[in-house]
C-alpha cells in the first residue's frame, strides 16, 4: 500500500499545530529535559490501524517509537501496540493527535473487517467498498484504513471518474439515455462513467448506452434480483460493473450479497463505524 507521504506528513503538522499552537501549558510541570517511556495500548478488541501515521507524527517530535503491532492486526484488550522513549513533554505533545488518528482510524478497519468477514462466510465474490462521505480533511486517513481492512476506496475525489447522480438525472428530467450521450461527448475518454438509477428499467437503459458502472441505489434485494435478471436476459451484466449502494449496514448486506453484485458501497463506514477500538497512552 503506497499512499503519498508528502502529503501524510502535512496533515500530520496541521493536526500538531492545531492541538498545539504555541506551546503545551500543561506540561510545564514536567521538567523539560526529563526523558520518560511510555506506552500506547488497547482499551478493547478490534484491528489496529494508523502505524505509518504514529510513525510521521513521534519522528516530528523526535521520539523514539518500537511498533509491537502493525496495521491490521488484531488487538485485544490490554494489548500493546507501541514503546514510547524520549523527552516526556514531547511524548504528550503529540499524545492526544495520536491517540485520536489510530482510534478513528482503527474504528474504520474494524468496520471494513467485520463486512469482509460476512461477504466471505457467504462464499460471494463481491467487494464491500466505502463513499466520498468522509470527513472533511480527513479522507487520506479514512480511505487508507478502508483499504487496510480489504475494502476498496471508491473515489478519492471528484476528478477521479464520472459518477452521475439523482441530482444529475433529474436536471436531464430523468433521460438515462441523453445524460450518458452528452457525458460520454464531453468528458475524457480515459475517465469510466458510473451513472446511479433508482428503477430497473434505468439500469436496463445505463447499460445499453454505454456506462461502465451502475449504481443501483436504495433498491430493495428483490429490485437488485429483478435488476440482475434483466440484465443477463439481455446479455449484458458481463457488459457492466454492478454497485449497490444506499442503506447498506452489516444486518441487511447479506441480502443484497445473493445477487452477487461486483460491489456494494456503504457510507457507514467512514461516517458511523459500527466497530469501536479505544486506545490509551501510559507512562511506564
């Protein structure tokens, strides 16, 4: 996994400089040349995520850091994830923004994971995949621990494919056809078009006139089935990539897995993580 660290890095000072604009007032009391170690571990079960991201931050603050786990493990209450040492104010300098990176992260992972383990218990071939629903200045952070629990990260942004939306279609007074012609006449040919449909008869339309991806939002299993069925009654599910999407938690994804669709996307992920994992900071 290669996300661009230049950028890592910048976030990573902007979280320092917002925790911390001059200098930490409460850590006055502490000697400033004295030297402690610490300890970072789990307050629950879970997977850990945010290990590059600990890394950048305690290398900012000059602080030596010894990983005893790494990105994806499986943590249980109690366990340590990481041997602090160096000057003790820096240690808390950079405490808090730690803490808070890998438990949010941690929390996304652990989401992603439990998905994946009930798409694979179904035996489906289908990849559980999150959205643009992310937090602001966050996403780097939120989609690399989507794909740390073996998602996929969608989009990154908006220059990254076409994805035509209700708002899209409803501006084209709800023409699948005519949306997609003009699409296709204006927009590059090295971006997919992903259109999003609410019916199946405009899943029908996406796929004969051209999209690469359709969507078939907040449909009921029994639409999706329908969906798939017309699709392959006319030879065209191999045609296109199918994503569910809208409403998708873990209670209900198995009913939507009986179709085997290519993906199915769930904003939960990164905006409710159902699976929490809580850390903490401890000096020896």
């Amino acid at each position: 996994m290669s996300f661009n660290k230049i950028i890592l890095e910048q976030k990573v000072r902007e979280f320092l400089r917002e925790d911390c604009i001059y200098n930490d007032v409460s850590s006055k009391v502490i000697p400033k040349n004295a030297n402690a170690s610490a300890k970072i571990f789990a307050k629950n079960a879970g997977y850990f995520s945010g290990m590059e991201e600990l890394k950048i931050l305690f290398d900012f603050l000059n602080i030596e850091i010894d990983f005893k786990k790494k990105d994806g493990d499986t943590v249980e209450e109690g366990d340590i994830i990481s041997q602090l040492k160096g000057n003790a104010r820096d240690i808390l300098l950079g405490e808090r923004v730690g803490l808070n990176l890998i438990t949010h992260m941690s929390a996304i992972t652990s989401t992603v994971k439990k998905f994946v383990k009930i798409i694979n218990h179904s035996g489906k071939k289908v990849k559980i995949a999150c959205t643009r629903k992310t937090t602001p200045g966050m996403r780097i952070f939120e989609k690399k621990a989507v794909e740390l629990g073996g998602g996929d990260t969608h989009r990154f942004s908006l220059d990254d494919m076409v994805l035509l939306k209700d708002t899209h279609l409803r501006y084209y007074n709800g023409d699948v056809k005519k949306l997609l012609k003009d699409t296709k006449e204006i927009v590059s040919f090295t971006k997919k078009i992903e259109i999003e449909v609410e019916n199946v008869e405009d899943a029908l339309i996406a796929a004969q006139n051209g999209a690469d991806i359709i969507m078939l939002d907040n449909l009921t299993p029994d639409d999706v089935e329908e969906a798939m069925n017309l699709l392959k009654k006319h030879n065209l599910r191999d045609k296109v990539i199918i994503e569910i999407s809208g409403g998708i938690t873990p209670e209900n994804i198995i009913d939507y897995l009986i179709s085997e669709p290519d993906f199915i996307s769930s904003g939960l992920i990164t905006q409710f993580p159902s699976e929490q994992v809580d850390f903490s900071l401890r000096f020896d």
